[in-house]
C-alpha cells in the first residue's frame, strides 16, 4: 500500500480562504441529503456572489460512513467539509500543490 503525502495536498480551510479572497461576496450552501445510522451525504455549492444564484461556480457531493474513530461521532462534520472541499475543487481550487499530472504532460 502506497503512503499517501498529505503535505501534498491544500486543506479545505485554506482553499475557502483563497475562494472567499477572490470571491468576496461568495457564498457556500450546503444540503443533508442523506443520514441514518450507516452513512452520510452532503450536497455543496459555492456560489460567486451571494446575491445571485446564477453565480453558481461549481458543485461537490460528498459520502461518509458512520465507522472508525472520527466519524462515529462526526460523520455529518467530515461530510460536510469534504463535499465543500470537492466543490471548491470543481470551482478551480487546487487540491494539491505543485502541478497537476496533466500540467506536466504538457
């Protein structure tokens, strides 16, 4: 199993940092579409202005099961801030540093 470098990657505090300085009448809404005992998933958007739904700059989802240490009390937490981090993503906000595979390529 390959180890996975998480000084690689930027957190999702950070990148809502850079949305809200580029962004700053932006606005992040999110929706519980799914909770029971099993798992979780949370719908996020991010939005260019607040104001005006037709901002809209990117969408995420994101799913949590309800196991392991964390998530057996704070599966709705990590969910949420996942399916923010994976609109921010779609939304243009690097995930990790350094360039992309694709970057490279070219």
């Amino acid at each position: 199993m390959s180890k996975v470098d998480l000084e690689q990657y930027v957190p999702v505090e950070e990148r809502l940092e850079k949305f809200w300085a580029k962004y700053p009448d932006g606005c992040v809404k999110t929706e519980l579409l799914h909770a029971d005992e099993g798992y979780v998933r949370i719908f996020a958007a991010v939005f260019k202005s607040a104001d005006d739904r037709s901002a809209l700059l990117a969408t995420g989802l994101a799913e949590e099961t309800r196991e392991g240490y964390v998530n057996k009390t704070s599966a709705v937490e990590n969910c949420e801030t996942s399916a923010i981090g994976r609109a921010l993503a779609n939304g243009g906000f690097r995930v990790k540093r350094g360039p992309s595979r694709e970057e490279m390529e070219k």
